[in-house]
C-alpha cells in the first residue's frame, strides 16, 4: 500500500493569507419555553483573534455557540459572518461558509478509525460525483490522493502517527478531544470554534492541546472562540475574553481587566460576606 507523507505546503496559503473571519452577533435572544438560555447577547469576533467566552455553569455558553453554528435558532437577534446575514442558515450551510466546531460531549464514530473520522470531514470539498467515484477516473483518483495528503498533514501536526489506525472508541478520551479537534480542522474552517476542548484532559494533554492552539492562532493564523472553565489556560491564551452570567453578556475585556472586574468575581464566587 502506498505510504502517504504531509506535504506542509497544501496548507500554506491558508497559514500565510489568514481567511477573513469577521463574526457579529446582535442582540441575541434564544429562549426554551420560559427559560431564557442567551438574553440580548452582543458580541464581535475579527479576523485573527482568539476570544474565550466564559461564565458559571448554565451560564448560556453553549446556547450561544449552538447558535452561531446553526443548532438552535434564536427568537431575536441576528448573526452574521463576514457580512452576510446566517442567522437562519443550517449547519452544513454555515460549514461552507467556513465555520467549524468541536463539541462539549464528543461527537465522533467510535467504530471508525482515526484516519477515516478525519476523511469524513473533507467531504465538503469533495468535487466529483458518483460515476466518476463508481469508476475511480484519474480525476477522483488525484482528488482522493490530495485529500488524504491533507488528512496526513493535520495527523502530523497534532502527533497522531501512532493511532491513525486504531478505532476512536478504543481510544483515551484525551486522545478523542485531540481527534475531533482534527476533524474540525479538515473542514479548513475560517472560524474555529471549541466547546470546552480540555474536559476530561490530564495535565499533560492540556499541555500539548495548548500548545496546538498556540500554534493554530500564531502560525495558521486562525480565528478562534474558544468555551473553556479552565481559567489558567484562559487566561493564557485569550487576547479579549467575553464573560456570560444567567445568559447575559456581563462583562467583555482583555485577561487582565476581566481577571480584576468584581462584577467576575461575584459571578464566579458570589458576593462577599461584607456586601
């Protein structure tokens, strides 16, 4: 069987051009019944930042990213991505326009190898169609070869030589993280957007998923927004931090002037015996 080697220069345009990735969130309300999960959240993302979006536990995180990425569709409100409204647009619709996830609870086929989940997410730039896949024409051959090139390179970059056989279901769960965050990076998304991508990770795994996203953010100069409860690595990695309390925008600022705001504090801690 022919071997496959990462080709580091498939990816280099996009590293050196650094897509436009501007993302505009207004005025967003998404209600469940008489529960209000996101309550008239206004929020901007540019090109090339990282943003962390952080608060308490049910503080409307998740809400808000299933939004922008076509899972729930808000009452009020609009979102729109580099200057097009995609408020109502479905999830396969916002993936081609160039924003891609990875999930709070992993949403990966564990019967499936590594190197096939990872295929799986390229399906969106494949060009050819059933005859010429049927019949395997030299076309779909060298678009298939190009594809896995990809697919090898990202194995490469995230140092999954050694799994890129094994099933995902047999992996660590540290291991799946760093998998879907794979997968999410095959769909070559403009905006990368990561529910809470150190869950379940022992020291050392936090350690080299960091050192992944330094990496996306500084040299593949992607946009990211990144969930997370781990303050440390928040605070490590985020250029401006948008905090979320009962579902409404609390506070928005670099680390330091949200780290310093007592407003965080309370939420985060409750209010002092003194107030």
């Amino acid at each position: 069987m022919k071997a496959f080697r990462a080709d580091p220069e498939l990816f280099r345009s996009r590293r050196e051009q650094g897509d436009r990735a501007d993302l505009s969130v207004d005025g967003l309300t998404l209600r469940f019944g008489g529960v209000v999960a996101v309550n008239d959240v206004t929020l901007r993302v540019r090109t090339g930042e990282f943003l962390s979006v952080i608060g308490p536990n049910g503080a409307g995180k998740t809400s808000l990213l299933n939004c922008i990425t076509g899972y729930y569709r808000p009452q009020e409100g609009s979102i729109s991505f580099n200057g097009r409204n995609v408020t109502h647009m479905h999830t396969h619709e916002l993936v081609r326009e160039g924003i891609g996830r990875t999930f709070q609870n992993i949403e990966l086929f564990p019967g499936m190898s590594v190197l096939s989940n990872l295929l799986l997410a390229r399906h969106i730039h494949y060009r050819y169609g059933f005859l010429p896949a049927a019949l395997f024409f030299p076309s779909a051959r060298r678009e298939e070869v190009r594809h896995r090139r990809i697919v090898e390179e990202l194995i490469d970059f995230l140092e999954m030589q050694s799994i890129r056989h094994r099933l995902v279901g047999s992996l660590p769960y540290g291991l799946r993280k760093r998998v879907e965050l794979g997968r999410a990076l095959a769909l070559e998304p403009k905006l990368l957007i990561l529910d809470e991508p150190f869950a379940g990770m022992n020291l050392e795994e936090k350690e080299d998923m960091v050192r992944f996203l330094r990496e996306l953010h500084g040299e593949w100069k992607r946009t990211i927004v990144l969930v997370e409860h781990d303050m440390s690595i928040v605070m490590s990695l985020s250029e401006r931090i948008a905090v979320l309390n009962f579902g409404e925008k609390l506070a928005e600022g670099t680390p330091g002037e949200i780290q310093d705001d007592p407003e965080v504090t309370r939420a985060y801690l409750g209010p002092s015996e003194e107030g």
